[in-house]
C-alpha cells in the first residue's frame, strides 16, 4: 500500500480540501484519525467472522524462576492469545503446547516444567514456575499497526553493539510534531519496522556542517540519542522515524484494501463538511466493507485437519 502521505494527499482531492495551512483548512491529523479509525473498524469485522487473519508469534527468552511476561503491545485488545509454547531447549522441535488455566490454580511455591500458563493484567504467567531457562513462544492475534507520517529521513547512524545505543543523524527532522509522543519507529520506505517502540527523550540537536573555506553552511542534520531493550539490528540510511507506538507509514492491510481506507476517510471528511454526497459515500463504504470481509473468508483453499490435543500435565515433572 501507498505512504499514507499520499492517501491523505488524494482524500484532499476528492473532497475539495487542498486548501490548509497551519492555522486554516483541515490539518493531516484529523486525516490520520479517520484512516486509523478505518482499519481498526475494518479489522474488527474480519476477525469477528475470520479470526485467523491477523496472526503473529513472538519469541520470549525464559529465565529460571520468573513466571511473568509481558503480552505484546501489539495484542489485539490486548488478550486475544491463540496459542503458547515452551521449549526448554529453545529449539523449534522441542516445543510443547501449555493449557491456558485460571488464577485459582496459580502455583509459586515451587519450580518446575512449564504444563499450564494464566493471564492477568497485560501479563502470561506460567504454571508452574520453570526450573530452567528456556524459549516461550506466543501465538496471538495482532493489532495492525498505526499510521502516522514520516518525521525524519535517517542520513547516517552510529550504534553501539553492547549498550543499544543508536546516534542518528536526519536529513530532516519535525521536531514539533516528534516532541508530542513518548515513543517512535524505524521504518523502512515501504513502511516495515526495522526498530519498534523506542522510547524517545524529545532532546535533539542540531549540527551544522559548513565550507571551512567560505564558512557557509552547506548542510544541517538534526542528532537524536536511542535506546532499545531488542536486540541490537542496523539502522540502514534512507530509513524513516514514524512517530507513536506501534506505528508505521504504510498499512499492514494488502493494497486491494486501499480503496476501503480511502472511501472511509473520504466519506468522514464530507460528513464532517456537511455534504450531502456523505449519505451516497456511506453505502458505498458499506458495500466494499462486505466485499472485503467475504474476500478474506477464502484466504485458504487448503485442506483444514481437526487438532488434536493431549493433555500435557503429567509433564509438570
């Protein structure tokens, strides 16, 4: 799908609202809104009938005696868990299910093989305690991702390998707009996370480099200081900041949704307007959502097996 830039640019068109500044016309966050809104609403109607869409796995580095991890912030309402797994090896073969059980059950006084895990408060707690190190890997349904605009074009960077530390110079740098979340992203320019969910202190600096011969200024490039917990990865040049958690600058959805994100965005501006062509807008909208809905209840054609499932409690042991 496009950069979201350029589907706001085109809503602006079909709407007849070219005209903004920054004190009149409709500003690029109210357009944001209502592109988000449109794929929160959209994913809500897929996953109610086509649960199995949107699934991702995320692997968690198992420490012996700690029995909380953190489910991804990324978790669709934030418990939609499909599946979890330890290995206490952390290899792929070794890898067994863990029964989802209450808080009642619960068991820290002792430590042991995995067998069961509870949820509560944000958090998966396995069951028992593990007595070893290991590999929890966890199945869940995801959120798409946020859309936001891009607010630095990264030039170089400097990285060190033991701390996480990034030094990132900008081409270009909205510092206003960055200094309004707690968190950023590191995109590639078709929107994949290289780096996701930096917290970010909004201090930066601004570099100058001049011509020693004439003490002209021939560039200006912005320097932020990052740090992340996830391991250490390169940040190529010509990757892009994308402000917010979770974010990113093009849509998770595949590009025959593009069409849905427009109508829905196009049809709150001219709601928003007071237009009459809204009342048109919304049926249309109405009848791409069914189309779009149907069209993912066909992602397979293949041959679905009943699972069968075998209790692993004799396990604990």
């Amino acid at each position: 799908m496009r950069y979201v830039q350029k589907l706001i640019t085109q809503v602006r068109k079909q709407t007849e609202n070219e005209d903004v500044t920054n004190f009149t016309g409709i500003q690029d966050s109210e357009f944001l809104q209502y592109f988000n809104d449109a794929q929160h609403n959209l994913q809500a109607l897929i996953t109610q009938q086509h649960p199995s869409v949107f699934v991702r796995e995320k692997i968690y580095t198992v420490s012996a005696n700690q029995d909380k991890y953190e489910i991804p912030s990324d978790c669709y309402l934030g418990n939609k868990i499909l599946n979890v797994e330890f290995s206490s090896t952390g290899d792929e073969r070794d890898y067994y299910p863990l029964a989802q059980d209450s808080l009642k059950n619960r068991n820290s006084m002792y430590s042991a093989s995995p067998y069961k895990y509870i949820r509560l408060d944000g958090n998966i707690i396995l069951n028992p305690k593990p007595q070893s190190s290991g590999k929890l890997k966890v199945t869940y349904i995801y959120r798409v991702d946020n859309l936001n605009l891009r607010v630095g074009n990264v030039k170089t960077t400097t990285s060190s390998v033991t701390s996480g530390v990034w030094s990132l110079d900008l081409n270009t740098v909205d510092i206003s707009y960055l200094q309004n979340y707690d968190y950023i992203c590191i995109v590639d320019k078709k929107g994949n996370q290289i780096l996701k969910n930096l917290e970010f202190n909004p201090t930066i600096d601004t570099v100058e480099i001049t011509d020693p011969n004439t003490g002209a200024v021939t560039d200006v490039y912005f320097t932020i200081i990052l740090e992340a917990t996830d391991s250490v990865v390169e940040i190529p040049s010509g990757s892009y900041l994308v402000a917010g958690e979770n974010s990113t600058s093009h849509s998770n959805f595949d590009d025959s949704v593009e069409r849905y994100l427009i109508a829905y965005c196009a049809w709150k501006i001219l709601k928003r307007d007071s237009s009459m062509d809204s009342n048109e807008a919304i049926q249309e909208l109405s009848r791409m959502a069914r189309e779009i809905v149907d069209s993912y209840g066909l992602i397979s054609d293949d041959l679905q097996l009943i699972p069968q499932l075998n209790d692993f409690e004799d396990w604990s042991y």
